[in-house]
C-alpha cells in the first residue's frame, strides 16, 4: 500500500463522508469513491460499509486503522526538519463534552498549537459518549471512567459545580438561604432522558421537583440563567463566561466531579498521540485550577 492509499484510507476513515474526505484530501468525491473501492479490491477486504448516514469502517477497517496512523506518524516524523519528535504534527481529533469543549479547550488547544505550529486539532463538542472503536476520534475526554478493556483511561482532574442564578433573578424572586427554598424556584437542568452519563444527573438525590426549562446542552443551560431564566447548576470553570451570575448556597451544597482522558488501547506505543494526550491533560489540569480560584478570589475581594 502505498501513501496516497493511506492518505485516502485515513481521510474517509475520520470524515465517515465522501464529500468531507474529498474537502480535506482536495479531491472530487467520486474520486474518493473509487479510490476506496480500488483499494478495497486490491486488499481483497471491505474496509467500509455503506449506509445513507455515510460511511463507517467495517471490523476490517477498524484492524487496519491503527496500523495507517501508525505509518502515518512515522513517515511525518522523519519528514519534519530538525530533532526527530521535536514538534507535533498532522491531524488529531479530540471528543468532548460541550462544556468541556466550549469553556476548557478552547484556551488549552490554542496555547499547544502555539507550541506545535504543524498540528491540526480538531475538537468534536458533543453532548454524547465517544465510540472511540468506531474512531469517532483519537481520544475523548469524559465525565466518568469507561470499564471497557480496550480502552486507556487516566483521570484528568477534578473540578467544581455549585447553583447559581443571576443577581436579578435572586433579588426579583426572593433569596435562597436552605437547599428547601429551591423548591420555590424555577430550575434550569439536563432533559431527564437525554443525560448521557449517571456523573451529570445532577439534581437526583436531592428533593427537588425536576427541572423546568431544560436543555441537553451545557453552553444553552448557562445562557438560560443568564437571562433569568431561574437557578441550575454550574460548572465554576464556566462562571468566568457569565460574570452575571452569582453562585448560591456554597456552604450547602457543591458537586465534585472529574474529568477522565479516554484513548483505545492500540494506541499506547503511538508516540504523537501519547505526547499530545500529556500536554492536553496538563493543560486542562491548569486551567481549571486557574478557572475556579479566580471565582474564589472574586468572591472574597466582592
């Protein structure tokens, strides 16, 4: 096999779509296409199946996926001019949860790729778990630690959630002194059958009625209290975005919860993925730890 072949292989293998594939390699989809199909009867294995959603690699693909970014890694490794690793490169694809993604990452892959001006990041920011055997990405980062056996999973770091509204919100509908007093207030929250992950049920052992006005989308609940829409709880990592808000309760009540870097076990000797995975879960433990004691700083100087 040779490069082209990869290239096409690997395009296709992360864009699950001839048309994007075709974006990324500058190539017209039909050619993608036949590319595929070329290779695939040249391997005499069907790498791809074939549905209207688009295509997804078949149990054959997925064999061979890791062996192409393999290659792929090496090959860039000994283009790139200098020290051999000296710097990432080529593309990496990194799932989140839109939190995360909106108000963690953006900070964090933006000062790695200062410091690896060949890298391409993407960041998928979905409200969802990663099917990282179907290489929906390279890695994942997640709210709770996957027991699947091929899969590599450290903890990142913790981090902190409390209630929060809008100080016109609390000085129109009365103050919150007890965690009963909640009972009074419109909350703000997850769609009940749309919380992908146990860690984000947030409201549940509390006696509390459910949630109001909802949505499956961290950024969409923050703007919600920011308008007024009632009190929910809050990333403290998020408030920087929404300096309006004012957290309640604090001595009460507060959620500990953590971030975990999910990567598939094949991956453990890939020596890009694996210096990218320390910098990003350096990164992140950073920014965090900066996020929260700035919001405690700012309400001790308040």
């Amino acid at each position: 096999m040779d490069w082209d072949d990869m290239r096409v292989f690997l395009a296709l293998a992360r864009a699950a779509s001839l048309g994007r594939a075709g974006q990324v390699l500058k190539m017209d989809p039909a050619t993608v296409g036949r590319r595929v199909s070329r290779l695939e009867t040249r391997l005499e294995r069907r790498l791809f199946q074939r549905s209207h959603q688009g295509y997804a690699l078949t149990e054959e693909g997925l064999r061979l996926l890791p062996h192409i970014e393999a290659a792929q890694a090496h090959l860039r490794a000994a283009e790139a001019p200098g020290a051999p690793g000296q710097g990432l490169s080529g593309q990496i694809r990194l799932g989140a949860p839109d939190g995360c993604a909106n108000y963690l990452l953006p900070q964090v892959i933006a000062q790695i790729c200062a410091d690896h001006p060949a890298l391409e990041v993407q960041i998928v920011a979905l409200p969802r778990l990663f099917n990282l055997s179907r290489r929906e990405a390279d890695m994942a980062i997640g709210v709770s630690a996957p027991q699947a056996q091929r899969l590599d999973v450290r903890k990142i770091t913790e981090y902190h959630l409390h209630f929060a509204a809008t100080r016109a919100y609390l000085a129109q509908h009365g103050p919150v002194a007890r965690l009963s007093d909640l009972r009074e207030h419109r909350l703000v929250g997850y769609i009940p059958d749309m919380i992908f992950d146990r860690e984000l049920d947030y409201l549940a052992r509390l006696d509390l009625p459910t949630a109001q006005v909802t949505s499956n989308s961290v950024p969409v609940q923050l703007n919600l209290l920011c308008h007024g829409a009632g009190l929910g709880v809050v990333h403290d990592f998020a408030l920087g975005h929404a300096p309006d808000l004012r957290r309640v309760l604090v001595d009460q009540f507060h959620l500990t919860r953590a971030f975990y870097l999910i990567r598939h076990a094949d991956d453990r000797r890939n020596m890009r993925l694996a210096r990218f995975a320390d910098a990003l879960a350096e990164g992140v433990r950073r920014q965090v730890a900066y996020l929260e004691r700035a919001v405690h700083d700012a309400e001790n100087t308040g």
